[in-house]
C-alpha cells in the first residue's frame, strides 16, 4: 500500500511538472508570436516610408551641377 501512495505521489509531481512546462511553452508561443506581429508591423512602416517619396531620395543621390562647370563648354 505504501508503494501505492508513492507512485501516486511522484505522478502527481510530473503532472504539476508537465502542466508548469507546458504553460511555459504555451507562454513563449505567445510572446514570440507578439514579436513575430511586431516585426511584421515594423517592416510594413519602413515600407510605406520607402515607397512615400522614391522620387526624394532619388533626386538626391544625383549629383549636383555648379553653374560654372555648365558653362564652361
């Protein structure tokens, strides 16, 4: 009988274990899964910004003509 009680008390240590391990993963599923939307908000805000104004960042990287070097022909 006493064997009995063991076991029943160790199964009911591994089962408060497992439930522990298996809300910790289910926690970590959460919070990557927060990071994974974060992310993907992030990369569309960068996009949107790039797209805004390629005809800016365009200009820019032109480079610039003095007067003088125009006329000198």
């Amino acid at each position: 009988m006493a064997e009995v009680c063991l076991i029943e008390e160790r199964y009911a240590s591994v089962a408060k274990e497992i439930k522990g391990l298996i809300n910790e993963s289910i926690q970590w599923v959460n919070d990557g899964s927060e990071l994974v939307d974060q992310s993907g908000k992030t990369l569309e805000e960068i996009l949107t910004s790039a797209n805004a104004s390629p005809k800016s960042s365009h200009r820019s990287r032109r480079p610039r003509r003095s007067r003088r070097a125009g006329s000198i022909r």
